[in-house]
C-alpha cells in the first residue's frame, strides 16, 4: 500500500500543500492514506501528521513524500524516521530525488551512507580537532581526508 505524508510550514504556503495533495490522488493514492500538516517542520515533536502516519504504516508499505524537507529537516530526524520506516518493514520513496527510494538496492545503500554521515562518532572528531588545535598547520594531520582542501581548519 502506498501512504504519502507531506507539510507546509506556513498559511501562505497552504495552495502548496493543496498542491500536494492532488499530486498524491493523481498518483492513485487514496485520501485515507495521505497525511498532510501544516507545522513547522523545525518543531520536530510536535508532528502529530508524521506521528500518525508512521503508526499506519505495515510490512510492504511504501511512505511517499515529495521533497525530503517535506519529511525531516535534519539528517538525525531522517535517520529516525527512516528506522522506524524500516522497523515497521515499509519503504520510503521520494518523487523530487528518485534516487532515495528504499525498494531498490541503490537507494537503501544511499540510506546506508546518508545514516552513516548522520550519526558519527563525536569522540573520533573531537579528538581531531583537539590534536590539530595543538599542531601548527604544516604539521595537520590530513591523512584521513579524502580531499584535505574541502576541510575546515579550526587553528587558533
């Protein structure tokens, strides 16, 4: 079954979420199956669309949104959404980024390393920049980056 979640965040922003909606019913979705808020997506507990709609969601169900700022607006409030997406053996697809779609192959390993950005370890990046706060900057320790330029050196 297909279940389509989608939030506007203001009243200016309603026809949006109008829009929205037709979108869902013209992709055959039916109208007990979408879930759409008007919220501010920045209050992240106080979604009480999303909450709903991820307790309706069974195995084999796929949760649809247009853009991923629809769904979450930060790469932790995917990451939970997204295992309790999966917890409940559903899928996520996301129509503006056809590359996030968790029933194929490609796009759980897109997951795989978004949730790995998403949740590193705090002690290995703190212990990095406390040791290259101490060095002078000919001596930085760049071995672990991929494209040192790209870095941001935090020197005092």
């Amino acid at each position: 079954m297909r279940i389509f979640y989608t939030r506007c965040s203001t009243a200016n922003r309603k026809s949006g979420l109008a829009g929205q909606i037709e979108g869902a019913k013209a992709l055959g979705i039916e109208d007990d199956h979408v879930f759409a808020e008007l919220v501010s997506g920045a209050n992240t507990a106080n979604r009480p669309r999303l909450k709903e709609c991820l307790r309706f969601l069974r195995k084999g169900d796929v949760l649809i949104c247009t853009k991923l700022d629809r769904l979450a607006r930060s790469m932790t409030d995917l990451a939970d959404i997204l295992k309790t997406v999966e917890a409940k053996g559903a899928n996520l697809k996301v129509l503006d980024q056809r590359e996030i779609d968790t029933t194929t192959p490609n796009g759980r390993l897109l997951f795989g390393i978004l949730a790995a950005v998403a949740y590193p370890d705090p002690r290995i990046g703190g212990r990095r920049v406390r040791t290259n706060q101490l060095l002078p900057p000919e001596q930085l320790d760049w071995s672990s980056a991929a494209d040192p330029t790209s870095l941001v050196r935090i020197c005092g």
